[in-house]
C-alpha cells in the first residue's frame, strides 16, 4: 500500500542521513500539515553521507510517482516511489514513516 509523500516524511540515504525536499512545494497542497511533494522536485541530505563516493542528493525516478493525482501539473510522489542517488550508485532513497491519511491510487 503506497501513501502521498509529503515534506513531514522521515526520508534518508540507505547509509542512514537524513534527506528533505530542495526545492519549493505548493503551501496551497498539504496534508496533515505537511506539503505535498511532486515529481520535479529533488532532494538533498542534511548532512556528509559516510559512504565512498558520499550520496548528496536524490531525484524521482521517472514513472514511479502517480501520474494519476497531480499538483500544478506535476505528478505526486509516492510512498513507494523510487528516489536514485546521486552520484548514481544502484541505491535509493529511504521513505520512513510518512503520513497515512491519503492513499496513492
């Protein structure tokens, strides 16, 4: 079962960093007070990555967000949607806990 994303979501590298949304989210879109991320919009760590070459940063995998529900035309991302690192190491973005009011189609 897939939940919408949003920016309250505990997400981080697979080596245990935390990571969170770097660019800016519609205020207007929220879910229990949390904004809805889209597609477009990548993430960043908050801190060094420990691993040899260090993850600084994710984007969403193309057609793994829900092309169906769509925020100002981008389309949101899922609890299950994949995140590849950057530089690009065959690892993806951690999605933790996020909220659970909201179902991805």
């Amino acid at each position: 079962m897939s939940f919408v994303l949003t920016d309250q979501a505990k997400v981080k590298c697979p080596h245990g960093v935390d990571a969170v949304p770097a660019g800016p989210l519609d205020p207007k879109v929220s879910i229990a007070g949390g904004q809805v991320v889209t597609a477009n919009v990548p993430y960043k760590l908050l801190g060094v990555c420990p691993n040899k070459p260090p993850c600084t940063a994710a984007s969403w995998q193309p057609g793994s967000a829900n092309t169906r529900v769509l925020v100002r035309n981008q389309p949101v991302v899922l609890s299950t949607s994949l995140g590849p690192m950057v530089p690009p190491t065959n690892l993806f973005l951690v999605i933790g806990k996020t909220q659970d009011k909201v179902k991805g189609p």
